[in-house]
C-alpha cells in the first residue's frame, strides 16, 4: 500500500480506540474522533493560520510607511480581511477540510466500521459538519487574533481591535456554514475527495474573483443588468456581503464608509456626483441574505444525508 494513502485497518484500530471504554455517547465520540485526528492536527492548523495571515501581514508591513490614523488602518486591514482572508482564503481552507471528511471514509472503507457502531448515517454527517464548525471557529479567531497583534506592533493606532475580531468572527461562522454544508453534502455522494472539492471551489472562484471582472460592466451598463435581470438572485457574492454589512452595521454603524466596493457586490449604488457610495439597493433584507445562504447550506447537507442513507459501502 502507498505510504501517502490512509491505512484502513490502522484507522479501524484507531476509531476501535476511541469507541471502546469511553463514556461519551456514539456521535459526541464522533465529534472527538474528527477533531483530533481529522482536523485539529498541529500541522493542519500551523498551514492554514500562516495561510490566513500571510497576505495582511505583508501587506501590512509593507504599507506601514503609507497608512496613517485609524481609519486608513481600518479601511485597508477591513477591506483585506473581507475579501482576501474571508472571502477567497478561508473558504478554500473550509471546503479542502470538509472534502475528505466523509469522501475519504468512503474510499478507503473506513466508513464501514463507523455505521457498524450504534450511530445511524445522518448522525454520522451530522457530527462530522459539528467537529468542522468548531475547526472553522478555532481557524478563525486565532488567525484574526495573530494579525490583530502584528497590527498593533506596526500601527499603535490601531484600537478597534475587538470590534475587528467580533465582526470577522460572527462572519466566518456564516462562511463555515454555508461552505461547510455545500461540501459535505458533495462529500457524502461522491468518493472522491478532488471530485468533491472541484464544485465549491469553482463556487467561491467564479462569485469572488471571476464574477468580480465583469459585474462593473453588468451594474453600469446603461439599464443595469444586475438589477433589471434580477442577478442578485444568484449572486453568492452580493448575499454574503449583504450579511457581513449587517453584522459589522450591528457592532459599527459607520463600517459601511470603508467599504466602497460594497458597490462592486451590489449593495450599494454609486453616487456619480458625490463620487463615493450612494443609496442602498436593498434587494434582500440582510435576514433575507442569510436566510438564503442557510437554505441552500441545509438543502446540500440533507441531499447528501439522503444519498448516504442508501448508498453501498460495504
């Protein structure tokens, strides 16, 4: 056997382990299995933290020259975070831990020990998406936690370091969900990992850096487009933003005089004349966003519950 695949009758001993003289219940024991040994591994949290902070950080640093007062530093450390770290990186980071969680159990036939337990298959997936949530958690605050002390060395000025952390924070749960539940519902049906990865990272690619290209062009075409074809409905993009505005409105009401490519995604429209941002568009209420978002995370989740209920994996 390759010494790069995963030994089935290794971690049969393994999860036996875990089972065996525990007082945990089957899914709670589920839970503890997947967060040791599946996602909060040293190595796994080193790479994807020094992935998160990477950019800022550089960014950061070599900007230290230019940035002056706290609201340069909280324009340039926001708009970074929103789009770099939580909309392109951190959701790469969710889905390429999500893909194998349930793919990689199919394939290497260790799923067959787990339903031989007293567990059904949607509690299986169930617990699976909870150990996630909690990885996502950690994965966030401590990456935030990390570049909110670099930008504290660099930039004194820099006070609003809770309100930072508390709105990216509530944020990447949403991303966690939404990602999380698109990709273990595709984990659940096909077998294999890469097959399973490819739709949702092709999601986050085309609604944050494709779709980015050429929505100027659709929003200021001459009837704007997006509006009267009503793109919106099928813009994750514009849905996430739309969430984001109304966490980071709850904690600082004024977050929206930062964000002048909330115009990019659809919220707000561009003020010509005033030559910065101009009256919202108000498409979706921002619970109406997250309803959205929910929705769709749920309905991925409950299809892939489904199709594992009856699929063979003996």
């Amino acid at each position: 056997m390759n010494a790069t695949e995963p030994n089935p009758v290794e971690q049969g001993l393994r999860e036996e382990k875990l089972f065996q003289g525990i007082s945990l219940t089957p899914s709670l024991a589920l839970i503890k299995k997947t967060l040791i040994f599946d996602l909060l591994t040293i190595r796994r949290i080193i790479l994807d933290v020094f992935l998160m902070v990477l950019v800022p950080v550089m960014a950061l640093g070599f900007m230290s020259d230019i940035l002056s007062g706290e609201e340069q530093i909280l324009e340039f450390l926001g708009f970074l975070t929103w789009y770099f770290n939580f909309a392109i990186m951190f959701p790469i980071i969710i889905i390429g831990a999500t893909g194998p969680l349930i793919a990689e159990e199919l394939r290497s036939g260790t799923l067959l020990f787990l339903v031989s337990k007293p567990i059904n298959r949607t509690r299986i997936i169930l617990s699976k998406f909870i150990a996630l949530y909690i990885f996502g958690m950690v994965i966030s605050l401590l990456s935030l936690t990390v570049i909110s002390i670099f930008a504290l060395m660099i930039h004194s000025q820099f006070i609003g370091v809770g309100e930072y952390i508390g709105i990216f924070f509530v944020y990447s749960l949403v991303i966690t969900l939404f990602f999380g539940g698109v990709t273990m519902g595709f984990s659940s049906i096909f077998r294999k990992p890469r097959s399973v990865s490819f739709l949702p990272l092709a999601l986050v690619i085309f609604s944050f850096l494709v779709l980015m290209m050429f929505k100027p062009f659709i929003i200021f075409a001459g009837e704007n487009w997006y509006e009267k074809y009503m793109l919106y409905n099928l813009d994750i993009g514009y849905h996430f933003a739309n969430v984001f505005l109304w966490i980071g409105e709850s904690i600082v009401p004024e977050i929206d005089d930062y964000f002048i490519a909330f115009v990019i995604f659809g919220i707000f429209k561009l003020d010509l004349d005033d030559g910065g941002i101009g009256d919202k568009t108000s498409y979706y209420h921002p619970v109406g966003s997250f309803i959205y978002l929910i929705v769709v995370a749920v309905i991925f989740v409950v299809l892939g519950a489904l199709y594992l209920k009856k699929r063979d994996i003996s």
